[in-house]
C-alpha cells in the first residue's frame, strides 16, 4: 500500500506527509526505510513526528497530499 501511494504522489508531483507518535520507533524505521525523512515534532510535549516523503515535484505546504 505505501508503495502505491509512492507511486501515485510521484507521478502526481504530490509529497506525502504523515505523523507518527515520536516514540513509537519501530514505526520510525518503517517509514525511513520507504524513504519517509522526520520534518518536525508537534503536539503536547512535541508526543508526534510529522514525516515526508519528498517527490520530484514543487514543493508546498498547502499544496495537497496523497
């Protein structure tokens, strides 16, 4: 499934974003090893990790995810 949500932002020129709770690093790995990289912490004491995965496309935070 994340491999078609991969597919689907790279050819739409899309980034995917997610958040992940920061201590749940099994998580981490999973989504570093598909090529997701952590952006930023945010929520009660910084508790959620938001990743992206970065396509080849224009980069925008308003701009809409897969």
């Amino acid at each position: 499934m994340i491999r078609s949500l991969i597919d689907t932002a790279t050819r739409r020129g899309q980034h995917l974003v997610l958040d992940v709770l920061a201590i749940n690093t099994r998580a981490h790995a999973f989504y570093q090893r598909h090529g997701f990289r952590e952006v930023s912490r945010h929520g009660e004491s910084n508790r959620k990790s938001r990743m992206r995965f970065i396509t080849g496309g224009p980069a925008s935070e308003d701009r809409p995810t897969v």
